[in-house]
C-alpha cells in the first residue's frame, strides 16, 4: 500500500517539488499552503492541497483532520514550511524574530503534536524535519533563522529519544544551497539601512547568498533524498543534502579548532576590511552554503 505523506508548505521551492515527485511515485501527498484554499483539493501535479498556518494551533487541527478523515492516517510527516530572514543580529526586531521562531520551530512542532496520537495508536510512522545545514553551522546575518534551525534540530533529537518505544522514526534533512530564490524572495532585504555599521558587510554577504543560491542543488535532488529516506527501514537520524563540499562542512566543523572554523567563515563572507568593497561578497566560493531554502 503506498504511504500517506503530509507536506507542510507546498507554496514553492523544495516542499512544491517534493509534493510533485511523490505523486509522481505511487504515494499519497497531501500538501498545505498558507494561502487560503476551498476545502481540500486536488493539485494538477497529482497531489492534495489545502489550507494550513503552522502559527495557528486551530489551523493546524482543522488540516490535519480533515487529512485523517479522508486518508484513515499519516505515514509520514514531512515539516517542509519555513521562512528566510537574513539581518544583523543586533538589528533584529523581537517581533520579527519572533515569526520566524513560530514558522521554523514552532510550526514543526504543532504539525508533530496533530499526527503523533494516531502514529502512536499505530505503532508507526516517520517524521522527516526540514532543517538546514545553517542548523548546525551558523551564517552571518541569518543568526534568527539558524537559531531556528539549531532549536529545531534539538527538538528532533529529543522526540527520536521520545519516540524509540514506539517504533516511530524521527529524521533531520539538512539541505544545502538550493535553487529556490529563497533570499531573494527575503522580505528582510528591503530593511538594510545604509546608515548601519553593519551595511557594507550586509550587502557583501546577501550578494554572496543571492550568487550562490542560483547556482545551487535542484530542489527535485532533495524530493530524490526524500523518496529514499522513507523507503529505509531504519533511516538515519541526519542527512545533508547537497554537494560534496556541503555534506563535508559540517564534520569539518567539528574536527577544527572552533576559532579557525570561524575565521574561515569570516573569509567567505568577506567579513574582514579587504571585503568592504561594493559587491566583493559575489565573488565568495561556496558562499550561502548554509541557508537550506525551505
């Protein structure tokens, strides 16, 4: 029989092409958006939408109900719907920082709540959370969005823990730079004040995530690492999707120095005075590799 999945944020990018591909594949999608949608309905590509705020806690129970009345139950939960926020750390409004912890954090986690009594009750499932390799490295000027990425992966951990009794499987996807658009479609970009200490090294480092993000991973290469995470009978609990060098980050992270690994980090996004130039962070080589576009 094949699986009922649950993608949240279907919009674009990774979660509308994993949506596609898995229809493609036999299963049953059943993706949420949060723009309003008429009931459920079925999508050209093959699979199910409908309406869902990962902000709202009513919301959440709605969709997911109305997923369990049609379908008996979930397989698998994909927590695919989150936002981008590129900003100084110190210029960072508490509001602003605020949403994105609701969408990247607690978004995931309502989703989990709503499916949980019934994979329990069946002794089954597998929920992959949508991280990001910024969940384990942290980027310059995306410090809100990796720090929701790195409490998303803490709360992963402790649910695959919880959840070992019952034969339920929790996963971490951390992709790399994926052709999304995601930075450019940042509403944060339109608040960098020319007036800043931080501007010059801003506009490098965004000028770098916009260079590199075009030039990044197809999000059909992580719909591809999706089908093969649920067709494992014992899934890891991390997996990086992207290139060699994004796979190798993150143990190389661990094995230098803390310092060094910083000044490295520093270099690519020109944060140092010989990168103050107009435009110098374009040129940086794997530049955004740690901003996973959900």
């Amino acid at each position: 029989m094949s699986p009922v999945v649950l993608i949240t944020g279907v919009t674009s990018g990774i979660g509308r092409a994993t949506a596609a591909y898995l229809a493609s594949r036999q299963m049953q999608v059943f993706g949420t958006v949060p723009e309003p949608v008429d009931g459920l309905q079925q999508h050209p590509d093959g699979y199910h939408i409908m309406t869902m705020d990962v902000r709202d806690d009513a919301a959440v129970r709605q969709a997911v109900g109305a997923i369990m009345a049609r379908a008996g139950h979930v397989d698998v939960l994909v927590n695919n719907a989150g936002v981008g926020f590129n900003a100084p750390v110190e210029e960072t409004r508490i509001e602003d920082a605020r949403r994105v912890f609701e969408i990247n954090t607690l978004g995931p986690l309502r989703v989990i709540q709503a499916v949980l009594p019934s994979m329990r009750q069946r002794r089954r499932g597998l929920i992959i959370n949508t991280s990001s390799i910024g969940g384990q490295i942290a980027i310059p000027f995306d410090g809100v969005y990796s720090a929701s990425k790195f409490a998303l992966e803490g709360l992963s951990e402790a649910l695959s823990l919880e959840l070992l009794p019952f034969g339920i499987k929790v996963v971490i996807l951390e992709p790399g730079n994926i052709n999304t658009s995601m930075t450019l479609r940042s509403t944060t970009k339109q608040t960098h004040d020319t007036k800043s200490p931080y501007f010059q090294f801003h506009e490098n480092a965004y000028a770098a995530a916009v260079a590199t993000e075009r030039e990044g991973s197809s999000p059909l290469m992580i719909a591809r690492k999706i089908e093969a995470i649920i067709a494992e009978r014992k899934p890891a609990l991390r997996y990086v999707g992207g290139t060699l060098i994004e796979r190798l980050m993150i143990p190389v992270k661990h094995l230098l120095p803390g310092r060094l690994f910083e000044r490295l980090v520093a270099r690519e996004y020109r944060l140092d005075a010989a990168g103050q130039g107009p435009g110098a962070g374009a040129q940086a080589g794997t530049g955004q590799a740690g901003r996973g576009a959900v």
